[in-house]
C-alpha cells in the first residue's frame, strides 16, 4: 500500500513545494536574522564559516520531508487549499512546535529561538501542504 501510494504522487507539485519551503527560509532567516543570531549566541561572519554542505543537506531533508507531507496529503485527502492549511498547521503543531518546545525546555533555550525556528518549519509545512492539496 505505501509503495503505490507514491508512485501515485506528483513529483512537480512536490518540487515546487520544496523550493517554496527553501526558499520561505531565505526570506524567513532573512527578515529575523538578527534576533536569531542573538538566540544562538553566534555572528553572521561565524554562521559564513559554516560548511557549504548545510544548505544542501538542508534540501535533501526538506525533500524527504515533503515527499512525507504528500503521501499525507493522500491519504486524508485533502485537496482544498484550507484543508491544506489545516493540514500543514496540524503537522506543523504536532510535529515541530510541540517537539521544539520540549527541546526549549529542556536546554533552556530562548523563546525567540523557539518562535523563530518552530515558526518557519510550520509556515513551511503549511505552503507545502496547501501546494500539495491544490495541485493534483
């Protein structure tokens, strides 16, 4: 069952999503970049340091974590864009925000950091989930 329910998935609606996920974090990390740099505790010259290879491994995951949402997306059939948000702001919840928050708790981080990285993983998931509804 799992196999053929993603076989039956369209691999451009789950490209265009991913691309749209990617690219909400440019803008996203953009707008808060200096609130999260604080949140971190690092500079823009340490985070330019960082290995070229995280911007790619960040869209392998994002992919993997798409093509996920789409089979999702099948299975309850959603195929409006509100029952795509709705979906995308259940997973978001469920699975980053409820997550994210027991992580804050337990390594004291701060709640701008929660906000900022939560935030952008659930609005992610919720284009990409409202992409996957529509486009069929």
């Amino acid at each position: 069952m799992i196999s053929s329910l993603f076989s039956e998935l369209n691999i451009w609606a789950v490209l265009v999503s991913v691309l749209a996920y990617y690219g909400l974090g440019a803008i996203w990390y953009n707008v808060f970049s200096t609130p999260w740099m604080n949140a971190i505790g690092k500079s823009k010259e340490e985070l330019m340091q960082a290995p070229k290879t995280i911007h790619l491994y960040t869209f392998i995951i994002q992919v993997l974590m798409v093509w996920l949402l789409a089979g999702l997306v099948m299975v309850t059939g959603s195929d409006t864009a509100a029952s795509g948000f709705e979906l995308g702001l259940i997973v978001g919840v469920c699975f980053i925000i409820c997550p994210y928050t027991i992580n804050k708790l337990y390594s004291g981080s701060s709640l701008t950091l929660l906000a900022i990285d939560a935030g952008y993983h659930t609005f992610g998931l919720i284009i990409s989930s409202i992409i996957l509804s529509v486009w069929k």
